[in-house]
C-alpha cells in the first residue's frame, strides 16, 4: 500500500475517532442532564414510593433466606418436662416455646384431645405432652401446633439420622424416581430396595398421633443425599435416588422468589423512565434537544443511560445480597433492558399520561409473566430455559450454564430490546412526537420510517423474528401443562398468526405511507422479498433444538419437528418453508396493496394456509 492510501486511511480512522468521542460526549452531557433534572422532580409520592419498593424486596429477600426474619418463633407454647424425650424436639424448634409441665394439670394421662387437660395459673399452652409420652392440643390454636410439633419431630428425627455413622441403619429404604416427559410412555422405576423400616441405634423420637400410635421414623425424615433433578437440557428426563422422606416434587421456590426479587425494582423504573419520556412530549421540552447537534440515537441513549446504570446497580446490589454469581447479574440484565425497551417504545405512542400507564402496565404485567411463569419448571423440564430467570435459580442453586444455554435465554431479550429502540427512534422526531395520532397509526410510522426501498423488507423480516420467537416461547411456556388435545391447536394458531403479522405488517405499513407503489407487481415481489428474509431469519431459531424443545408436542407445534438425519427429510423439512413463507407472504402484500380491508383479508387467508401446513407437518412428520 502506497504512502497516501495509508495517510487517506490514517485521516479516515482518525475523523471516525473524533465523531465516536464527540457522539460519546453528547451523550454524556444529555446524560447528566437528564439526571439533574429528574433529580429535582423527585416529589414525595416518589420518595415514599422508593422506600416502599426497598421495603418490599427486603422483607422478600430476607424471609427467602435461611435465616429469614424470625416471623414465627415461639409462637406456639408447648407444656412437656426437661426430662421428656420431646423436650429436646420442643426447644430445637423455632417455633415453640417449652414450659413446665407443672404449670399443667392432666385429670386423666391417658386424655390426649385436650377435654381433660386444664391450665392452671396464668400459664398458656397449644400443645401437652403427658408424662407418659402422649401428645395433647388445646384451645383454638391447638390444633395447628399439634401439626407443626409433629412436623418438628420429623425434623428433629431427620438430623438426628444425618448424623448417624451406620447410614445403612439410619436409612435402611432407599427410593428411585425417574423423571419422564408427559409425552413418552413410562417405563417401571427401578432400582427400589426393600428394607426393614425399623432403624436400630439412631435414637430417633417417635412422633405419637393423637391415638396414641407411635410412628416409625424411617417414614417421615430425609437423609443427606441430595435429590438430582433432571438436567435442563436434556427434555425433562432422569433420574433421582434418595430416602423416602427426600422426595418431594421439584420446585425451587426459595431461588424463584430470590429470582424474582430483580424483577420488582424494574417495575418502578420503567414507571419513572415513560414519565420522563412522555414529559418532554406533553410540554415539548423535547424540541430543544432535536434542533441540538446530537442526534436522535445520541438523544435516546443519553436519556436512557441513567436508568440502565441505575438497574445495573441495583441488580449487582441484588445478587451481592443474596449470594448471586456473574451469572445472575448477566441474566437479568437483559431483562432490564428489554424493560427500558418497551417502555420507551410505550412512551413514544401514547398520546397521554392515562395512556401511557396503560401501557406501563401492560408491559410489567407480559414480561413478569414471560420471565417468571417458566422459570417455575426450573427443575422439571428444558422449556425454563425460555426465562432468563432460570439462569438465575440455577446460579442461585449452584449450578453450571453453559454459553449455548445463556444466549437462548437472553438472546431474544437482546434482540426484542434492540428493535425496541429502532422502532422508538424511528418516531423520536417533531412530526410524530408532539402529533396526537392513534397508538397503531404511531406504530405503522415507526415501521415505515425504517422501510428504504424494496431489500429492506427482508431485512425487517428477520429482525421482526425475536417478537415472533418470544410469542411462540411464550404461548409454549404457558400451555406447557394445558391436555394436548387444547394446547396444540392453539400453540399452532398463536404461531402461525404471529409469524404472518411479522412478515405482512411492514409491507403493509410501506403501502400505506407510500413507500411503495400500490400494484400487484410491486406486491409480489416485497412479499417474496419478506417471505424469504423470514424463511433465513427462522433458521437461526434452529437452536431450539440444542434444548430439546421439539421434543415437547406443543414445542414441535410451535417449532416444528426435530432435524432428521435423513438427507430427503432434512431437505423437505429445510426447504419446504421456505415456499410456504414466500406464497403466505406474497398472499398479504397482495392484500395490503388492495388497502386495510384487502390486508386483513390477505392476513386472514395466510394464517389460514399456515395453520394447515403446521397440522400436516406435525400429524406426519412429528
């Protein structure tokens, strides 16, 4: 390379340096602005609101923990003598309080449904235990403590075998489960062992009912061999070996409501960010920063910046407080985003503030439902993997997530959020701003205002595809456990509607603004275009099946059918979409050229034609 292309490129390099800092430093500026000046519209409705905002994920955070906050000790008093075996059981227990038994009378020791126990003195007692081992409940809360003493026993029979040396003694039944997808067909468990139920040499207490029939410990307590849950990315099947009174569904509630806790102060945010956002349009504050040198991607980023550090923090605050890895943090920060996101893109339509807290609402309302709902199959089946709040209870769980697990979590978070922008951005200008038009008709601008001619339609196609992945998650998450007679049907409704409204709506939205020219011929062709560019985007959604999701009926209903290794299915199964996305696409531009009646009559016909090609694939291929 000669002396003056190095030099021309050296310039080039360096006139590219000096915009990104000069664009740095703009957004920077409107940054601190933007914090100075929400700064002083803090009011006391929002300071009492913060505070009851902290109090709340507190109270959560700390009744979750081990330790939590206490909220049920010694509320129940249990009357039983120091040299009672259930002494140690009653003041083990955080929950009872131990008095002496001779602050009792018994009128008869075999009494044990409290008629003939009476108090004496001032004394108050739930629960009696007779000098002769039987247990008693009196008065109107009697009834709970008896249960919760019973439980207490389990537990103090548990630790007692935990530490028991002779393990074969302390659990002498071992029971093996195997964790089956609903739709295979089960297999027998195996690997069962009978045993004597009988544990010599633990000194376990025998729990009595109120009859007076003791009960074997063996029965009711688990040892320290912890349960395996299935893995997550294997389709909901294992296996899981332990003690009888180990075994219980797995369902990682203490890690969810940790979980959760990242979810509630955004919430808030958002509230604050669409209030700032819709300001500026209401009093037309917003007019000063579009005649500015910054432009309007330096604008939107500045303004949104404060709110994304100040997530950032709180997340970080978060995890910190609950034992919470990087992990943690990495996955709720795209959920933060895609937060600001929506909000902002809410903000931008809404003609007013009653409006835009109907918007607010809905978008907490949707993603606290698409975050938090399948997070609750954490330990139970690959379709958690959907929220990114799974990452967090498995991180919270200690365990491992591996690189492809993390992008399928988040990588629709990222993507929806960007888009997000790009529409909102799209409208950030006078014309739209301060102009008092329906919400759709804001959103068919925002779409138009990013259609530049025909090959920009396939190109909105693929990015219109995290909206279309997300709703299919979505409606998978949600009919997960609805009989498959109900869920298939609607999974493949809800998935072909939304893929025919993601490849049809900018089409439409360029006819109407004029970007295009309203003729059958200029119909095919950016219907073929967008058919196309959604058949290309659809493929990267393939990792689906690095999660095991097409092994679910409804996950092959929304995804289609697993890759076969058979080269002639593979080929029908790659590229027979491939023309059902053309001719359906085609089918409405040809409609939206006719105008709005002829576009939902085009849409109409392409769900119709879609949702008949999904029901063949998975009757004959599935």
């Amino acid at each position: 390379m000669s002396d003056g292309r190095l030099r021309a490129l050296a310039e080039r390099c360096g006139r590219t340096c000096r915009r990104l800092r000069e664009a740095i430093a703009r957004t920077g500026r409107i940054a601190r602005w933007e914090v100075r000046r929400s700064a002083g519209t803090v009011d006391r409705k929002t300071v009492i609101a913060l505070v009851v905002m902290l109090l709340a994920v507190g109270t959560a955070g700390f009744s979750a923990a081990d330790d939590g906050l206490g909220l049920e000790r010694e509320i129940y008093v249990v009357g039983v003598d120091e040299g009672s075996r259930y002494y140690d059981v009653a003041a083990d227990s955080e929950q009872f309080r131990p008095v002496p038994l001779a602050d009792v009378i018994v009128e008869h020791d075999g009494a044990t449904n409290g008629d003939d126990i009476v108090v004496r003195g001032d004394a108050t007692v739930d629960v009696v235990v007779t000098r002769d081992g039987r247990i008693g409940h009196v008065g109107e809360n009697g009834a709970a403590a008896y249960d919760e003493f019973r439980t207490a026993i389990e537990t103090y029979n548990a630790n007692l075998m935990a530490d028991e040396e002779d393990h074969a003694a302390a659990y002498p039944v071992h029971v093996t489960l195997e964790y089956r997808d609903r739709d295979r067909p089960r297999s027998p468990a195996s690997g069962a062992d009978d045993g004597d139920e009988s544990g010599e040499g633990t000194g376990a207490v025998d729990g009595s009912s109120e009859t007076g029939d003791g009960e074997s410990a063996a029965d009711d307590t688990g040892g320290d061999e912890p349960l395996q849950v299935p893995a997550i990315g294997g389709g909901g099947s294992a296996s899981s070996t332990g003690t009888p009174g180990s075994i219980a569904p797995p369902f990682p509630f203490t890690s969810l409501v940790l979980a959760f806790l990242f979810v509630v102060p955004m919430n808030f945010v958002i509230q604050a960010y669409g209030s700032t956002i819709m300001d500026e349009r209401i009093k037309r504050r917003g007019e000063l920063l579009l005649v500015s040198p910054a432009s309007r991607s330096e604008i939107v980023a500045g303004k949104t910046l404060p709110y994304l550090l100040g997530l950032a923090g709180v997340v970080v605050a978060i995890a910190l407080a609950i034992d919470g890895g990087p992990v943690a943090v990495a996955a709720a920060l795209p959920i933060a985003l895609l937060f600001l996101a929506a909000a902002f893109v809410g903000a931008m339509f809404a003609r007013s503030f009653k409006e835009l807290t109907f918007v607010t609402v809905t978008i907490s309302v949707v993603l606290t439902t698409y975050t938090f709902v399948p997070a609750i199959f954490t330990d139970v089946t690959s379709i958690a993997l959907i929220s990114p709040l799974t990452l967090v209870v498995m991180d919270l769980q200690n365990e491992s997530v591996r690189l492809g697990e993390y992008l399928f979590s988040t990588g629709p978070f990222y993507l929806s959020a960007a888009v997000c922008f790009l529409l909102g951005i799209g409208v950030y200008r006078e014309e739209d701003m301060f102009a008092q038009k329906p919400i759709p008709a804001k959103i068919l601008d925002a779409i138009a205002n990013r259609v530049r001619g025909p090959w920009s339609i396939p190109l909105l196609s693929i990015l219109f595809l995290p909206f279309v992945f997300a709703s299919q998650l979505l409606s998978v998450a949600l009919l997960f456990a609805v009989p498959q007679s109900v869920a298939i049907p609607v999974v493949v409704l809800v998935a072909a509607s939304v893929e025919e409204i993601a490849k049809s709506i900018h089409v439409y939205a360029g006819v109407t603004r004029s970007r295009f020219d309203a003729t059958l011929r200029t119909a095919v062709v950016v219907g073929a275009l967008s058919g196309s560019g959604f058949f290309v985007g659809e493929k990267l959604t393939h990792v689906v099946q690095f999660v095991g999701l097409p092994d679910l009926a409804v996950g092959t209903a929304a995804f289609g059918p697993a890759v076969s290794s058979e080269p002639l299915i593979l080929g029908a199964v790659f590229f027979a979409p491939l023309a059902l996305h053309v001719g359906t696409a085609v089918c409405s531009a040809v409609g939206a050229s006719r105008g709005r009646a002829g576009y939902a009559l085009g849409l109409l016909t392409a769900v119709l034609v879609h949702v008949a090609y999904n029901l063949g694939v998975f009757v004959l291929v599935a």
